[in-house]
C-alpha cells in the first residue's frame, strides 16, 4: 500500500461498508486456498470459491451505489485487481499427507494440473 502511495490500507470484505468499497475491498484470509479444503486443520477460513461469491456480492453493491450495472462495470475497468493464491494448497494440503489425502490421490504434477483446472 506504502509503495503505490495508498494513504490507508483497503478494508476487508467483512469490515467495508458504503462508499468504501469504491475504492477497494480485500478479500484475503490466512490459510485460504483453491481447493475448498486447503487449511481447514487451522479454522475457519474464506476458500478461493467463497471469495469470489464475496465480490459478486461487492459488485451488487458497487451497481446500488452507482445507480446502475453500466456505472459499476466501468468503474470497475479502471480498477486493479491481484490475486496471490495457492501456496496454501501445498503448504496446508498437499504437503501434509497425515491431514490431507490428496498427496496420496495425486503426483506433484496431477496436483499442479487440478489446482490450475480449479484457479480457471
């Protein structure tokens, strides 16, 4: 945030309310991965899938604010969206064949395949 000059850090999805979300919501939650089940030995926590119903909720609520779906696709466009995931599915998942039986089910390059299957 320091480095692209944003005065504030950008609020989660949980916490953001109003005319806040126009200018960006996280959606972030620690051990969270592609597969559903990635880093469910930890807690709760907000998979891939989930995250994504979170920001069509977002987008709802961009297009009440703005008055209309046109308003908030073009404001939309102008935004910068990055996504960091799927280390969690190796770390808390692959990577744990006590806790997860997917290093039994799948090779290292099954695995790549199906979180890239599942990512798309």
């Amino acid at each position: 945030a320091e480095h692209l000059d944003f005065d504030h850090y950008i609020p989660s999805f949980a916490s953001a309310t109003g005319d806040e979300i126009l200018e960006g919501v996280n959606y972030a939650s620690g051990s969270a991965g592609i597969r559903n089940d990635t880093g469910s030995h930890l807690g709760y926590r907000i998979y891939l899938g989930k995250q994504l119903e979170n920001h069509k909720v977002t987008i709802s609520r961009i297009a009440d604010l703005l008055g209309n779906t046109t308003s908030a696709k073009n404001h939309l466009n102008k935004c910068l969206f990055i996504v960091g995931i799927g280390s969690n599915d190796y770390i808390n998942n692959f990577l744990m064949p006590n806790v997860y039986q997917s290093s039994h089910l799948y090779s290292p390059s099954q695995y790549a395949t199906l979180l890239i299957q599942q990512y798309s």
